[in-house]
C-alpha cells in the first residue's frame, strides 16, 4: 500500500479557504452572504449613535429688593463721575458706559438712569444680582457718585431630602463661598452639576442676605423612585441570528449614595442571540468626576440560511472608564471620558470543525459636548472626537495563520471617530435634524472594530450591518413635524435621507472593490403615549446604485420599536 506524499501545506490552503470567508466578514468583494461572528454581532448591538445632550439648567428663583426710586431734583451740571466698589470690572470700563455725561445738565432721575448703564452691563455678562446705585450726597463742584453693589453669597446652604449624602451635595456647592461675589457662570456649574446627579432634582433661590449686597442661596434637593427602568420590543436584529428582539435595562439609583448608579440589561432574539450587561457609575467628587465599571457578555448562534453551518460563538467584554466635565454651563458644555475595554471572542463552526479566538485591549479617549444658540427657533450642536488605541491577540494558531495570510489584523492598531449633529428647531412644530459620523484606522481591523452601515441606527433603507468597513462616513438629513396631540398621544411625523461610504480594508489584500456607498430615503413616525409608553416606525428604501459588494440589491426595509419605561 502507498500514502499519498501531498505536502501539508497543500492541505491546508482549501481550508484557509474557507476560514478567510468564514472569519473576515466584509473582507473580499463577494456577492455571497458573509457570515458573521461575535464581532459583527456585538458591534450591531453597540451602534455609534451621538450621545444625549445633558439636561438645562434648573429652576433658579431670584428674591430681590427693589431700590427706591430717586427724588425729583433740579437739574445740575455733571462734571465727574466717581465710581466705587466695582471689582469685577476696572473702573475705566464703566466710565466708559457713562461718560457722555460729562459736561451735561442732569437731574437725579437722569443720574439714575447712567447707574441702570453699569448694572445691566453687569447683568450682561454674567454678574444677574449685581447693580448701580445713586447713593445719598451732597454734589460739590459737579462731582457725583456712583456705588456699585457687586452680590456677595451669604449664606450657602442645601436642604437635602435626596438619597445622596450630604457630603457629596455640600462638596459639589463648595466653589459658591460666603463672601465670594455671585457669578452666573460659577453658579450655573455648581448648579447644573447637581441636577447631573442621577435621580437628584433641586430647585435654588437667591434671597436678600443680612448683610448689605449679600443674598443667601438655599438649595432644595430630592429623589425620585429609588427603581426605574424601561422595555422594548423591536425588529432590529441581525437576519441570522433573528429579527425580532425583546430587551429590558433596569437602573437602581444610589445604592451607597454616592451619586451610583447600577444598571443590569438584557437583550435575546430568542436561539440566535442573547446578550446580558451589567455596569456601576458612581460620582467620585463634587467636581462631577465619575468613575464606572461593566460586563457584558454576548452568545449567538446563526439561523435561517446560515444553520447548516452550525455556527455558534460568545463574546465577553469588561469595561472601566473616568469621565470629568471640563465645561458646564446653560450654552455650552464639553467633557473628558477615559476607557479601557477588554473583549474577548469565541467563534466556532461546528460543520467544518473551524474556530477562532481572540482577545482585544482597547484604550481610549474621548473629547464630547454640545453648544446650544438662538438661531430661528433654537438648536442644539452635539459633538465628539474619540481615539482609541488597541492590540488584536488572534490565539487560535490556524486563526492566526490565517489572517498571517490575508488581512494581517493580528496585532496593533489605532482608530479615530468623529461625531457631529444639530437640532435646528424651525418653529414650534417643524425641525431639522443632521448627523455625520466618520471613523479611520491605520490598518485592517477586527470585524468588532470596523464601522457598520445598514440598520435603523444609520442606513435605514439597508438590513443590519448590510456593509462594514475600516474607514468610511455616515450622514443622514431628517425633517421632523409635530402633529396634534390627542388623547392617544403626541406623534411626529418623519422624512429622511441616508449616505453612507465605508472602505472595507484599510490595507487592500484583495482584488476587486474594496468600497461600497449605501443611500436610502424614507418616511416615518413617532409615538409618545401615556403611562411612559413609546414607539417608533420607520419605512426606507434605496435610492442609486447597488453596490457590488452586496450579495443583492436590499428592498424595502421596515423598523418598528415600542418600548415603555417604569
């Protein structure tokens, strides 16, 4: 008897074959379906959707006396104007304010009219208790006064009936000092970094202190239900794994009353995917630092065209994160956030007996904000700028082999994503909503790192995660319309217009395209009811040419979402 004396390394190219196609979706100009795998799959549960802008400012009540209004005079002759007690501003700005008086004839009234000059002035930029006074004199030679009375805090204090400590209340009031003068900016943070606390509501008041010039500043805090969460059913699952999902996330507020949260969340189609996470977030100090870890983990197992391939795998991901507001204000805010993720992927297919196995440390920072303005009727812009910095550990040695062969992912690499977006209110009932996200990398990524497109998070005209991609864009235009409110609730009304380009391969290592551009239009509505109930519908379909990288030219897609909170 002869054996066959075929080298080994023959053997093995059919079945690196067969494992490029398996476990690098996206990554050759195919019109066969791509199988996907726990990257794929945990990336379209993690859409890169733009952050919520923070919540405006709170309730802020202003007591004030109102200064006695100035006798009839008879008019005299203004030859200087002395002002006093101003530390905020140099004493040459406010002359300037009043100095076409010089040299007029002027009665007390009028006199009172050029210290309204210095407070509103003052008002105007950021000082809204300081004020100019006439005091009682006797004018010599034309020489008047002016006193300015620049607020001081007198007392500060908090009436907490939160769940917070009042440790954590009184160090995030700590800036506001008796004595100090009031400022709006220096007020509106402190003020503004309580309401961020979760499940803490205030309201404040400015009231006339003992002093002359000071106001005492009263807090008042408290918590709402010490349980909250929501429930959603929706259609927005990966086709192998199944569409229709049923999702629930529950938030437990400030278990050591620390400003924590815990939050648990879980999400299941049912045999193809379920998905669990848990995560705690707490307030480290009074300056809105915030500290917070999280598990989640991933198991999935593909349906439908892809089962007799008896594909199956998990994914496992462990977070930590710091994030510091560097801005806090009524207009504009910006903030800093520090993470580190360490994935771990499972992927096997049980029909060929291939697998793989990987392990991802991410690092990243991420610079975000929004900046709110007056333009028509009001807008807000939201932003963020993210860099990451992350290694691929393939462990599985064929894995390895390859990717040694074809997209060469194994190892180091970095990324950078952009995110920008603005509201733009037209009227009471009309809006305009745009968005554009990007992402670059210096190299080909693992299928968890690359952008998707398709999905009713960004393409909605194409199924989810239709194409993915190393580099690539997104933006997408929507005019919104409030409809009558009736007894069934408040809807809005939705028309929109998707683009989207990604490059697969940072790095080419196959012939044939290596870009696809997805563009889609639609109609869709919104739905607010009572007893916290909402839902949402979305209809698209593709505008211009099929890309060639799709196995075929997507119809119609729908989007349906009902969710209630509790």
């Amino acid at each position: 008897m002869t054996h066959s004396s075929t080298p080994r390394h023959l053997l093995q190219q059919p079945l690196l074959s067969l494992l490029l196609l398996a476990f690098a979706p996206c990554a050759a100009a195919q019109t066969t379906p791509v199988v996907p795998d726990a990257g794929a799959i945990l990336r379209q549960l993690q859409p890169a959707t733009p952050a919520n802008a923070p919540p405006g400012a709170p309730a802020l009540r202003i007591e004030q006396k109102e200064g006695a209004p100035l006798p009839a005079s008879v008019p005299f002759l203004v030859t200087q104007i002395d002002i006093s007690g101003n530390s905020a501003f140099d004493t040459a700005t406010l002359q300037a304010l009043v100095a076409s008086a010089h040299g007029t004839t002027l009665s007390l009234e009028q006199l009172g009219e050029l210290a309204a000059r210095i407070t509103s002035y003052y008002r105007a930029h950021g000082y809204p208790l300081a004020r100019a006074i006439v005091p009682a004199q006797t004018i010599r030679q034309g020489i008047v006064r002016i006193e300015v009375l620049e607020a001081r805090y007198g007392q500060v204090g908090i009436a907490n009936q939160s769940d917070v400590s009042d440790a954590l209340l009184n160090a995030t009031l700590a800036p506001l000092q008796a004595g100090q003068t009031i400022s709006q900016a220096e007020l509106d943070r402190s003020l503004l970094l309580l309401s961020d606390i979760p499940n803490v509501a205030i309201t404040a008041t400015l009231k006339p202190g003992t002093e002359v010039g000071s106001s005492d500043l009263l807090v008042d805090a408290w918590s709402g239900p010490r349980m909250a969460g929501a429930a959603f059913l929706d259609n927005n699952g990966n086709r192998y794994t199944g569409r229709a999902r049923l999702g629930a996330t529950m938030n437990l507020y400030n278990p050591l009353h620390q400003g924590d949260v815990a939050s648990a969340s879980v999400l299941s189609s049912g045999k193809g995917m379920s998905y669990a996470r848990l995560g705690y977030d707490l307030l480290l100090n009074g300056a809105g630092t915030r500290a917070g870890v999280a598990m989640s983990a991933l198991r999935y197992r593909l349906q439908g065209a892809m089962r007799p391939l008896e594909a199956h795998g998990t994914a496992q991901v462990a977070s930590g994160w710091l994030r510091h507001p560097l801005l806090r204000s009524r207009d504009a805010n910006m903030s800093i956030q520090l993470q580190y993720d360490q994935v771990h992927l499972r992927d096997r297919i049980d029909a060929s007996a291939m697998h793989s196995d990987r392990r991802l440390d991410n690092l990243s920072a991420t610079l975000g904000g929004d900046v709110r303005d007056a333009a028509l009727a009001g807008a807000i812009t939201s932003w963020s700028v993210a860099a990451t910095a992350g290694k691929l550990d393939i462990t599985d040695p064929l894995a390895r082999l390859n990717d040694a062969f074809s997209a060469r992912s194994h190892g180091n690499y970095a990324k950078w994503n952009v995110n920008l977006s603005r509201l733009q209110n037209l009227d009471q009932r009309n809006a305009v909503y745009l968005t554009v996200a990007g992402q670059w990398a210096d190299s080909n990524l693992d299928s968890s790192e690359k952008m998707s497109v398709g999905g009713p998070y960004t393409v909605r005209a194409y199924d989810v995660g239709a194409a993915a991609g190393d580099l690539g864009y997104f933006g997408s235009a929507e005019w919104r319309h409030e409809l009558s409110a009736s007894e069934a609730g408040q809807w809005q009304a939705v028309a929109f217009v998707d683009s989207a380009r990604v490059t697969v391969n940072q790095q080419r290592w196959t012939p044939g395209p290596n870009s696809a551009r997805l563009h889609g239009a639609g109609l869709g509505v919104n739905w607010a009811g009572g007893q916290q109930w909402n839902a949402r519908a979305y209809v698209a379909k593709p505008i211009g040419g099929t890309p060639v990288l799709l196995a075929a030219r997507s119809s119609a897609r729908l989007w349906v979402e009902l969710n209630r909170r509790f």
